[in-house]
C-alpha cells in the first residue's frame, strides 16, 4: 500500500512554531484594537493575524476581512496577499475549490503587476491542491512553474518544491524520476544542513525503493530518516516511514520484524491521534496476520481499519444530518409554540364564555378538547411526514453530489488519460487534435465540479463559469495577456451550461492558437448579457490576424466550427463571424 508524506510547501515548519505564533497572533490583535490605525495598516495586520494565528477558521476570517478592506482602498498587493492566505486556509479546512479560485486570483494579480517571485506561492497552492485531489500531472505541472520562477537565494524553499516535485512523482508511479527529484532535494538539504528536509527526502527516497523492491537500500533510507525524525518530534512521518519499514521487512519475509515495525507505527499514530495513519497501519496489520494465518488478530485490525474508514468517510456526511437533525428539532419546537398560543386564546375566549351558563361552557370546552385533540393528531402526523420528507431529500441532495463527484472524476481520468497519450506522440500529426479533445473534455469536467461543489442545485453561475474555464486556458496555453470579461451575473440550466461552454471553448482556443502569431500587444474580450426573455447574446472578439477561407488554420479547425455551429443550432440561437481587426464571434442562444 503506497503511503502519502503530507505536502510541505513554504508552511512545513508550522508544526513546530504553534505556541511562537499564538503570542504573535494575541499581540496583533492587541495592536488592532487601537483608534489610530489607518485602513492600510489595519489590511496588513488582519493578513499576519492570518498568517499566525493557530484556529484557521479565526485565521480564515481574519484573511477575508484583509481582503475586504484592501479593496476599499484600491490596493493589489494586499488583496494579492489576502487571497494567498485565504487559498492557504480554505486548503488547510479541506476546501480545495475554495483555495484554487483564492490563489488563482492572486496569480492574475500578480501577472497583471509583472511579480514573478510573488507568483511562486500560487503555483505551490495550485500544486498542492492538485496533489490532494490525486490529479498528480497538473500537481508536477505547477510545481515546476513554482521552480521556474522561485528566487534561487531563497534555498529552503527551494528544496521543498524539488520534494514535492518528487513526491508527486512518485504517486503517479514514475520512479525514476522521482528519485532525481528526492536526491536532488536530499543534496540541497544537507548543504544548507536543514535537517527535517533531509529527513523527508530520506523517507520519500525510501519508499520509491520500496516499490522498486530494492529493500536493501529502502531500509537504508527509512532508518536513517526516522533517526533524524524522531529527534525533531515528528509523529506523522516518523510513523509513516516506520510502517513502510515494516513492509519492506514483510517483503524480505521477515514476518517478525515486519510485525514489531507496524504496531510500533500504529501505537505512535494512536498515541497522537492521527486517524488517518491508524485506518492505514491497522489494514497493514490486518494484512500481515492474514497472510501468517494469526486469524484472531487479523480480525481485530480489520475492526479497527473498519470503525476508523467509516469515520472518516461519512465524517462530512454526520455532519450534515446533524444540521437537518438540528433545523427539524428547531421547526418542531415553533410548532409547539403555536400551538400552546393557540390552546391560550381558546381558553380566553372559554372564560368569557361563562355568562353564558353552564351548558354552554360544557359544550365548549367538550369541542376545544376535540379541536386539540385532532389538532396534536394532525401536528404529530405532520411531523413525522417532514422527517419522512427531509430524509428522502438529504438522500437525494448526498446520491446527486455523489453523481457528479464520479461523473467529474471519471472526465478528470479521460483528461489525464488523454494527456498521457498526447504526451507519448510528441510531434505526431494526431498530437493536437488529441490535446483538442482533451481541453473539451475539461470544459465538460469544469460544469461538474461546479455542481458538486454547489450541492443540488442544477443551475450554473454563467460569470463564474465561463471566467473560470477562459482562465484555466490561458494558464493551459501559458498566455502572456489577461482576457477583459463584460459578463452577467446570471445563471442557466446544465443543459444549456454544457454547450455554451463548448462554443466559448472552442473560439477561445482557436484564438489562442491561431489568432496571436504576429501581435505585439494580443487581446481577448467576451461579452455575455441577457437579450430578452431567457436569451443570451455572446460576443468574444480578438485582435488577431483574422479569418480568411484559404488559411490552413481554417482547414485544421474545422471540426472546430462544426461543434460550434451545431451547439449554437441546438441552443436554438443565431451565430455572425465579423473580420476586421480580428476576428468578431457575435451569437444569440436560447437558455431557457
């Protein structure tokens, strides 16, 4: 079983200055309280609080409240620097979503403003978020780029993305690749003598010889990291190397020893809580006793593994129930409520039926006994028809998430697949159409993340949607200019979302390929507003060399223009292409 070592980028010594940042962090706020502050420098001191204080969900909204003000007073470098501490927390409290749209602003930022260093902790946050999302080719794409543009003065840094580098590599299976990375990073960590980083590499290098079956130099590196590790009170990859350890003592089929490694790893995690690493270890051991026939406590570890899988799995999911559970007791106790008023107006206006005798008041307070009693009937069956309700929709709601979790991560394995294959036919003619294919897949992957990370709801925000989808193309394309949006803030049905956002993909990508080869100062606009009754008009224009019948740009698009055509027909709309200066896309769609 491959073990993940968690993704150190520029926050790896956290772990080690929590009680040094917590006196910080009381110290800013202490700071902040005074009259004197200008809004600048009340900006910069919410970002430190963020960055120092320890409960990332105060951290998050001190981070936001930054952002917040830093717009007021017109200032990108600061909202630049809010939004990298927001992608970092949203990370940190499992919001990949959230942290990928935080850090890609910053990097537009950033590029607008020609800071190449400042970039280099976008490109770290992109990759990490990749990485945890197992998209590892995306992860080592901006790692790189992260490489690419960090200062080489900045030595520590350094090294932790060449780790990264590698450990990325090595989940997706390419060995020899990732040992260059590690022992590059295990080089540069014992010149500049940091000794975690060394230790990390160490462990990394370990594992790759792990899965090599070279068990002898795997051993080797395991122990001299977990030497180091335990020294600096690392348990999560102390442990962590310990039980690769163990496993390479159960490939040399040292069973004993193997045994002493794993419950020495799960007794550690335990001890530090480290539910992840407990599931992991106790299936090793369950595995381990399997495979020597001890069945008892084969058994045990698989409970354990069991108890621990469900835990984590459906963490997210109790919480939600505990939301609707707490809403329903809510709803339940209003009901009674109005129903105790109810039963004190009756028995106000039966007070005042008195002077009407004693038969009267019988007889009323005979029917104000049926009117409750059918009336408790009445809220009881009610009751227990909105639980009936609010279950079937909470199912619905988790199996619709769930839907379009899998039918993204099945288009996400498509797009991976696809671009391994173009990467095997470098230079071949089928190369580019393989890569076309590719970026439609990943506009068609794009409205499905959109659903999954919004719940239920069917309906897609258009400005959101279409920025993000032009914007991870210029990145894909490494575009060197920003496009200008003009866009609405409307939304529309999935069944409209998923053409719209194939015409824009294919316009925006023939420009991009075709349209810039000889323009000094390239542009892109895209305009999206309502015309009428559930109609959009969509205009994107470029400034490029233009489109004439007899380029071979022409030819190989052509496909190209069909979808475009074909989608524009379904939609019900109208299409005009305008050349002059460029080229002018000017269509009208029915979304409703």
């Amino acid at each position: 079983m491959k073990k993940k070592i968690k993704y150190t980028f520029l926050l790896l010594f956290s772990f080690f200055l929590l009680s040094a940042q917590k006196k910080k962090a009381d110290s800013l706020l202490t700071i902040l309280k005074s009259k004197n502050l200008s809004k600048k420098e009340q900006a910069s001191i919410l970002r430190d609080i963020a960055v120092y204080h320890p409960n990332f969900q105060i951290a998050l909204n001190s981070a936001k409240k930054s952002l917040k003000i830093a717009e007021e007073i017109n200032s990108p470098i600061l909202q630049a620097e809010s939004l990298i501490e927001i992608g970092f927390l949203e990370r940190k409290l499992g919001f990949n979503n959230l942290s990928t749209s935080a850090s890609l602003k910053a990097l537009k930022i950033y590029k607008k403003l020609h800071l190449k260093d400042e970039q280099v902790p976008c490109y770290s946050l992109l990759a990490s978020n990749y990485a945890y999302d197992k998209d590892y080719l995306n992860a080592i794409k901006y790692f790189k780029k992260a490489l690419k543009y960090n200062d080489i003065k900045n030595e520590i840094n350094n090294v932790i993305l060449t780790l990264n580098l590698g450990e990325a590599y090595r989940e997706l299976g390419q060995l020899d690749s990732a040992k260059i990375y590690l022992n590059e990073s295990l080089t540069k960590g014992t010149i500049i003598n940091n000794q975690l980083l060394k230790g990390y590499s160490l462990g990394n290098l370990g594992m790759v010889y792990n899965s090599e079956n070279k068990l002898v130099e795997s051993k080797n590196n395991l122990n001299d990291a977990i030497a180091i590790l335990s020294k600096l009170s690392d348990p999560y990859s102390t442990s962590t190397y310990i039980a690769a350890l163990g496993q390479a003592y159960q490939k040399e089929n040292k069973k004993d020893i193997a045994e002493e490694k794993l419950i020495e790893a799960y007794q550690m995690a335990k001890k530090n809580s480290l539910k992840n690493e407990i599931r992991n270890f106790s299936k090793m051991l369950a595995e381990l006793y399997e495979e020597t026939a001890q069945y008892p406590k084969a058994l045990k570890y698989q409970k354990i593994f069991q108890i621990y899988q469900d835990s984590l799995v459906n963490k997210d999911n109790i919480k939600k129930l505990e939301q609707i559970k707490a809403g329903y007791e809510i709803d339940k106790r209003e009901t009674e409520i109005s129903l105790l008023n109810s039963i004190n107006k009756s028995q106000k206006k039966w007070m005042l039926s008195l002077i009407f005798g004693l038969s009267l008041l019988i007889l009323l307070s005979y029917l104000l006994y049926r009117g409750n009693l059918k009336t408790k009937r009445s809220n009881k069956l009610l009751a227990q028809q909105k639980e009936v309700i609010s279950k079937r929709e909470q199912e619905k709601a988790l199996l619709l998430r769930e839907l379009n979790h899998r039918v993204k991560n099945n288009l996400q394995m498509i797009s991976s697949l696809l671009n391994l294959q173009s990467n095997k036919l470098s230079g071949h003619p089928a190369q580019e159409a393989i890569i076309t294919g590719r970026q439609r897949v990943e506009a068609l992957s794009l409205v499905h993340r959109k659903l999954y990370q919004e719940g239920v709801d069917t309906r897609i925000h258009v400005k959101e949607y279409i920025s993000e989808l032009i914007l991870g193309l210029f990145h894909g394309f490494d575009a060197n200019f920003e496009p200008e949006f003009d866009i609405a803030d409307v939304n529309v049905n999935i069944d409209a979302a998923i053409p719209l956002a194939l015409i824009v993909n294919e316009i925006v990508i023939n420009a991009l390929k075709y349209a810039y080869a000889e323009i000094t100062d390239p542009a892109l606009k895209v305009l999206i507003q309502p015309a009428g009754d559930k109609h959009l008009s969509i205009e994107i224009s470029d400034n490029g060399v233009g489109f004439k019948d007899t380029d071979a740009s022409q030819k190989t698009n052509s496909l190209g223009l069909k979808i475009i055509n074909s989608l524009v027909q379904q939609l019900d709309g109208s299409i005009q292409k305008t050349i002059n200066n460029g080229t002018h896309w000017k269509m009208e769609v029915k979304v409703g």
